[in-house]
C-alpha cells in the first residue's frame, strides 16, 4: 500500500445521500445490492468521476437510474469502482450487485462468519469488502438495510437502527427490514444474523424514554450477560448525569461473538464484542474480566455520541473519537470503584505500553499526518495518550470549563464528521483560553522528560522549583517544540500539612496547577515557613518521566502523607526502583542482590495498615514490572538478569514479611458469597498477592495447592494456579492443577485462554517447548483470534525471559507464526509482531537475535500483508 497524508484530504466530490443495502445471506455465496443516490457537491469539478473503494469483491451487475451501466462508463480495478459521464447536478443512482463468501473471510473483517453466526466488523475499512463504497469516514448518510435468510438457520436478523418489520419470503426463507434514522459513516454498519439467544431490559432515558436493551449471547450463555446488562445500564446513566448526553433509538443491541480481532466495536446501535468482553459469573470470570467489561460495555457505549453522533473528518482523527472516549470509560470506571486505584492501574498500563511505543520505532504522534495502513494506528498512543490528553485539557480549564468545552463541541458538530482542532477549538471559545501550546502534545510524538531540582531557603521562606523540559526525538521529528505540561503539585510539610504560598512568580500556578510553558523554567514560592516535601504530578496529571532525585527520606514521607493516593504509590515506586535496578545489575555482573530494609519496612507496613483500601495495598505490593525495570534502566537489556534481581527482591520481602503475610492471607478469607464489587475485589488481590508472597518462602507447593483447591471463584483459582505453575512448575501438584483445570473447563473456551496464558508465562528456559507443545492442544485453534492472543500473544509479550532467550529460538518461532497467521490475519500478524518493537534496547547477542527473525519477515516480502509489512519495516528502519 502507498502512504496516505493528511495533507493531502480533500472533500469528496459527491455527496451521498441515500444508501439502500439488501443482504441475502448465503455462507458461501451472500449477494449484496447495493443502491446508492448520489448528488455533485456544489462547486465540485463537472468532469469528475465517482470513485468508489473496494476490497476482494466480485461484482455481478452495475445500474445506473435503473438501467444497466455502459461498460465505456466505468472502470473495475482490484480496490475501485470508477464511473464516468454523470449528471451535473440532478441525483442519480447507482446500483452495485456483489458477491460474498463470509465463510472464506479469515480476516474477520466487513462480512464474516464466527460459530455459524453472520456477523461484520467494518471499521477501518472493511465496508468496502461488502460493496463498492465511498468508505471514508467522512461520508454520512441514512441506511435501509433488508436481510433475508434461511429462517431455520437465523431467526434472528439484526442491523443499525430500529426494526421495520419482517415477514416470511418464500420457501423457508423470512426477511427484516431496518432503518437508521442517523447519518452514518459505513465503518459504523453492522449486520448479524444467526440463532443466539437474548438477555433483554430497558431503560428509561432523562426525558423518560423507553429503551429495548438487548444483548445477544450463545445459547445457554445468556446468565452469564447479566453483568454486562448492568453495566450498559450504568454506562448510560453516567453518560446522562455526567456529560448531559441521552440515547438516541428505540433500541441497543450488543451481540457476543467469539472470533473478533479486537475487543468490540461501537457500530450504530448495534455494537459487537469480543464474548471475552460480555460473559462473566463468578465461576469463570475474574476481577480484572468483570472490570474489563465493565469499562468496555461504557467505552462503546460512551461512542454512540463521541464517534457515532461526532464523528472523524478522516483517520487521521482517530484520536478525537478513542482518546476521548477512552478518558470517558476512564472516568466511569473511576467513579463506579476507587478512583485512585483506577488511576494507578491507567498509569501502570500506560507505562508498560505507551511510553515504550512512545520511546521506539513505532513512536507517532497522537494525531500522526501519515500512514500506510491505518489498522496499525489502532495504538496505545492514539487511545491511552489520547486520553491523557484530553485529561491535561480536563486540568487545564478546571471542571467547568471542561464541562462548557464539551457542551460547544457536541453543539456545534452533532451530525458532523470533526476533527481534532475543532475540538480544540470548542475548548478555547467556551473558556477564552488560547490552547495553541496546549496542542503540541497532538502534534508532537515522544514522552517529555521532566528534569526537576528544588531548594529551600529558610532564610527568605521561598521554596525554588527547577524545571527543564525535553521531548526526545522521533521518528520524522528530531527537533521538538517546548510544551505546556499542567503539573498538579503540593507542598507536603511535616504531619502531612499542605503549604498554602504567599506567593509565586516565574511561571502560571492555577490553585494546585503549575503551568510548565518554557524549556526551562523557575518557580518561587514565598512565604513558606519551613522546608516542604515537594509532591509533583499528583495524580499522574501529566503523561510525562520526572527525572527528580528526591531523598529517600521525602519519598518515604509522601508515601506516608501525601492526601493524594497516587503520589503515595508513585513514592513507593520510586523507593523501589533503585532497588531493582541495582538487583538486575548485581544478577548480571554475579554479584550477591540485596534488598533494602528500608523498602520492605515500607512495603510491609501499607501491606498491614487497615486504614488504606485493600486495592491500594495490592497495587504496592505489585512493585514496578520487569518491563518497568527494563525501561529505567534503558538499554542493554538483559531479561535474565532482570527477573533474577527481581526475584530475590521479592524473596526478601517475602522474608521479611512472611508473618504479615500469614495473616493477610487468612484474615482476608472470604466468607459468604461473591460479589464482583470493588470492594470485594480489593480484598481477593491483597489476599492473593500474599499468596504469592507465602509461596516465595514456602519450599513446597502445598499451601498454593490447598488454595487452588479450596478457590471458589475464578480469581482465586487463576492465581492460586499461577502461582504454583509459575513458582513450581515441575511439581507434581502442578501438573494435577493444570489437568484438574484443563478438564474441568474443557468446553469453555474462554477460561482454556486463561490456562493458555498462565503457561505461556512461566519464566525460564523450557518456556518455548511447552508453547509449541501447546499449539498442539486440541482447544488451540489458530484460526481464533483469542487463542492466538493468549498463547502466542501472551509469550511475546509477558514472559520476557522465555521469549527473549539467548539463542534467538524463540525470536525465529514467533518470526514463523507471524508469516503463517498473516495469510489468514494480517491485522492480528501485525499487532502481534509489535511484541519486537524494543529490540535495540536488548543486550547485543539477544539484539542481533532478534534483527535476523525480523529480517526473515521482512524477506517473505512480495507475500507480506501490508499491515505486517509497514510493522516491520518500521520496527527494522
Ligand atoms: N472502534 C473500535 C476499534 C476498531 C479497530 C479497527 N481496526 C473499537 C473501539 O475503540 O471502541
Ligand atoms: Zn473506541
């Protein structure tokens, strides 16, 4: 594929007004007709031809106002439709017939079939693969859609919208008929057919409308959707509290299928999802999977008005519509359960997966100005940062002013495909705030490093606070613009009181805002009594690296009483990363590792202090990831010597505190009956990570052997199963636990993912057998995207010293996999194959390792799909 530039976007020439489809679904053989009433945009070019995109389609008539096209009108190449010779000005009408094979369509993109249910996936270009389309998101109209089908084989008929009517049509045949009565873009049409049974409630809207909620499981799956009814309910009772925003049908629907290449998609009324993402109950779903559905059942629901009702001009927008509808799911998230732990788990994720794009060859900006194929800007950037920074504006314009920014842009661009400076735009006209600065952080790739220096003079009461910013360069950018980084702060002074300023000059403080504008930059604080412990980016109000050398004396002191619960766990990591640093460098050089008594002091008494929340106790005592350490420590990476250093750190903690953990884990006990409540969910990982910690001490694998067979649920079986596969591999017990669990959930797909990955991240040496001994499993099937993902996905990602071994085997395996799962998926190839994107930071035998399997990708090239093709010519460049 050649490079698409935003420079380049231009305006469509006809406007389409009017799109009528009829589906007669056959698995093989479905025929689409398309009917599609065009005008001539006012002021557009009289000679210029209607270009329609297409995809792998075959098509078997083309009318125009009824009456066979002219072959001399039109030409068909393998992803056009061009037509020639139309009317100035009148509307007119094309009709496009195409056939399909859903059966064939191993992308899992525009028609498919997933378990014998029709079902589509058309963003980001996927319509075009149903019929020759202006498939650009930039193009709305109003949709008619009538299926027929076998009636035995699909009772169920389902499109955007409300319903019309059905009937009966002809021998064992019915139809439906659906209109959507709001303009669309087509990556936002779905269409489902099948026989699925269906979980069914309403909801009554602020103006006390009726709406049908439906959600659409396999048979006899239908008890295990109530959860995620509950939270669309939810979802759609915070969208009308906090952002004032109503539902706009009669009816929304959400259909689990099990062969998706993402999580979910928010088509118009009609959204499907990943089952991983719908079915839930206690007995095979863990805290994280309800969590999980909780925030992705908003998250696409939060869409139907940012990214249906406003949409994107063009791709490059994408971020206008995902970081602000992941910042949306964010916020719910946080006011249904605990705030500060909802944000230490968004900063935790963004570290391990954004700042490492952000720091590599696949760095772009928020809003990028090019690419080759946009399913590879599905990233972490576009959504996690994106939301960071919509969060930034949120801080900036304080909560009103964010609320009046919001309430302008849904005003001026209901209806309307957008882009991100009108966004922008909306916050500056409604605040009187000029955000021209603020913008860079769209513009500009690369995670900010804060240099920061503060000094007391107790003589003038000032506190001094240096600042100097840096963006490193990266890919097409090398020279960067200073930014505006809003840094929440505090001034901590003993006992925990919070030093209130006389005053402060060299720089915009807005209330516990600081306004970093300047490369670098000092801020003077008078009228401070005594020296304060500066507290800074509480909350994580910037996506930035602090480079801060704050005493162990001042973290230990914010750790006890900073008001704010995030800078606590951020000051706790910051005790601990030096430990593990110093461990891994120590487990490399052969040296002996010591633990600072110090840290596990700290750790052991949040672990014990019943006055913080269980979560927040279990989120210290998780201690920075090996990828964590990886990146502090920034090159040269070993992942050998990491997990060694890291684990004889947790050993000592487990030492240190094995009488603590002895009575977390017994007092923590539940009594009574599960509830996934955040509450609940708290005490079962504080129970659970002193489970890990016991058996880090423990010479034998008893204790976690009784817990997985005293577990009740799925949260308890899946760590207790962990830990003894993780910390005795080759036990006995071990391997009852694994066939005990393999039997017991045979014919549940999506807990057999979960014993995919708990084997997949078993540390060390045999790690690569036991995953090519489990491609051989009977559950894996390499055609599902979820098997795939928690097998090989989780290898690549997850286990760093089994993938990352030595002798590059690994490396050439999964260099293999990637070439044997793009003929069927490009898409899932080529999320998988960013697990190599940090390369050059390894250790340079595993380094060159890694380079010759990427080489060998990169050499099947005529073969290659684009998307894999763009990965890794970019990871190699
Ligand atoms: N908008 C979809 C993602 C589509 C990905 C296409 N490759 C899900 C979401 O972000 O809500
Ligand atoms: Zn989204």
């Amino acid at each position: 594929g050649r490079t698409i530039h935003l420079a380049d976007y231009r305006p469509t020439d006809f406007v389409l007004e009017r799109v009528d489809l009829t589906f007669e679904l056959d698995p093989t053989e479905t025929k689409v007709e398309a009917r599609l009433i065009f005008h001539r945009r006012e002021g557009a070019d009289l000679n210029a031809p209607l270009v329609l995109d297409g995809d792998e389609l075959n098509m078997t008539g083309l009318l125009f106002d009824q009456i066979e096209m002219a072959p001399e009108r039109y030409t068909e190449t393998a992803d056009s439709l061009t037509i020639r010779d139309l009317p100035e000005s009148v509307p007119f009408e094309i009709t496009v017939t195409t056939l399909i094979n859903p059966e064939a369509n191993t992308q899992l993109m525009g028609l498919y079939r997933s378990n014998g249910i029709y079902c589509t996936q058309c963003e980001a270009e996927g319509f075009r693969r149903i019929t020759f389309f202006p498939d650009r998101p930039d193009v709305l109209a109003v949709y008619t859609v009538n299926i027929i089908a076998d009636k035995d084989a699909n009772p169920l008929l389902l499109s955007n919208g409300n319903f019309l009517g059905g009937a009966g049509y002809g021998p064992g045949k019915h139809f439906a008929a659906w209109f959507d009565p709001h303009p669309k873009p087509s990556y936002l049409f779905a269409l489902v057919a099948g026989d699925l049974g269906v979980v069914e409630d309403t909801f009554v809207t602020m103006s006390e409308r009726e709406v049908a909620l439906k959600i659409y499981v396999e048979h006899g799956k239908e008890a295990r959707a109530a959860y995620a009814m509950d939270a669309l309910k939810r979802s759609m009772k915070w969208d009308e509290e906090v952002f004032g925003r109503e539902y706009d049908l009669d009816i929304f629907m959400i259909v689990a299928v099990s062969d998706f290449n993402m999580g979910a998609m928010e088509n118009k009324g009609l959204n499907i999802f990943n089952d991983k993402y719908v079915l839930a109950d206690p007995e095979t779903a863990t805290d994280q999977d309800y969590a999980n559905i909780e925030a992705i059942i908003a998250h696409e629901y939060f869409h139907n008005w940012t990214g249906n009702r406003i949409t994107c001009r063009d791709w490059f927008q994408l971020c206008l519509k995902e970081g602000l509808t992941v910042y949306r799911d964010h916020e719910f998230s946080a006011d249904q359960r605990s705030r500060a732990v909802k944000r230490i788990a968004e900063v935790r994720h963004l570290r391990s997966e954004q700042f490492p794009e952000d720091a590599g060859p696949l760095a772009h900006p928020v809003r990028p100005t090019k690419f080759r194929e946009i399913n590879n800007f599905y990233t972490t950037t576009v959504y996690e940062k994106g939301s960071e920074v919509t969060r930034m504006i949120a801080t900036i314009l304080g909560r009103d002013g964010f609320k009046k920014g919001m309430d302008l842009y849904f005003e001026r661009h209901d209806g309307e495909a957008a882009t991100v400076e009108d966004f922008v735009k909306s916050f500056e006209d409604a605040n009187g705030r000029d955000l021209t600065q603020f913008s860079l952080w769209y513009h500009q790739a690369g995670t900010p490093q804060i240099t920061v220096s503060s000094t007391y003079d107790a003589g003038a009461k000032t506190l001094s606070l240096s600042l100097e910013q840096m963006v490193p360069a990266t890919p097409g950018q090398t020279a960067k613009e200073p930014m505006h980084i809003p840094l929440k702060f505090a001034l901590i002074g003993e006992n925990g009181s919070e030093a209130s300023p006389a005053a402060v000059s060299g720089g915009e403080v807005t209330g516990d805002v600081l306004h970093l504008t300047e490369r670098s930059q000092t801020f003077v604080f008078t009228g401070i009594g005594a020296r304060p412990v500066v507290s800074l980016n509480r909350s994580f109000s910037a996506p930035v690296t602090l480079h801060f050398a704050q005493s162990k004396e001042d973290l230990a002191h914010i750790a006890r009483h900073d008001s704010d619960l995030f800078a606590r766990w951020q000051a706790i990591t910051d005790l601990a990363l030096p430990n593990l640093m110093a461990a891994a460098k120590a487990a490399a050089a052969g040296k002996a590792i010591e633990c600072d008594a110090g840290l596990s002091d700290a750790l052991l008494a949040i672990a014990a202090d019943e006055t913080l929340e269980a979560a927040f106790r279990a989120q210290a005592l998780a201690l920075p990831s090996e990828s964590d350490i990886a990146r502090e420590l920034g090159s040269n990476n070993d992942p050998d010597a990491i997990y060694k250093g890291r684990q004889a750190i947790l050993s000592a903690i487990a030492t240190a505190g094995a009488d603590t953990f002895r009575s977390l884990y017994d007092s923590l006990a539940s009594g009574g009956s599960f509830t996934p409540d955040a509450a609940s969910a708290g005490r079962r990982a504080l129970r659970n990570a002193a489970l890990g910690f016991l058996a880090l001490s423990d010479k034998s694998p008893a204790g976690a052997a009784q817990a997985f067979a005293k577990a009740d649920n799925m949260t308890d079986l899946a760590q207790a199963l962990t830990v003894l596969a993780h910390r005795f591999p080759e036990a006995p017990e071990t391997h009852a636990a694994l066939a005990a669990f393999e039997s017991r959930f045979a014919s549940n797909a999506l807990v057999l993912d979960k014993w995919f990955a708990i084997q997949a991240t078993i540390p060390g040496e045999g790690s690569l057998e036991r995953v090519m001994r489990l491609m051989q499993n009977p559950h894996f099937a390499a055609s599902n995207p979820n098997r795939v993902r928690s097998l090989i996905g989780t290898f690549a990602f997850a286990n760093a010293t089994g993938f990352n071994r030595p002798d590059g085997k690994a490396y050439h395996f999964f260099a293999e996999e990637i070439l044997a799962i793009d003929k069927r998926n490009p898409q899932l190839a080529a999320r998988l194959l960013t697990a190599l994107r940090s390369w050059r930071l390894l250790e340079p035998v595993r380094a060159e390792q890694a380079r010759e399997a990427l080489m060998t990708i990169e050499r099947a090239a005529p073969q290659l799909s684009s998307d894999v093709a763009d990965i890794v010519e970019r990871i190699l460049k």
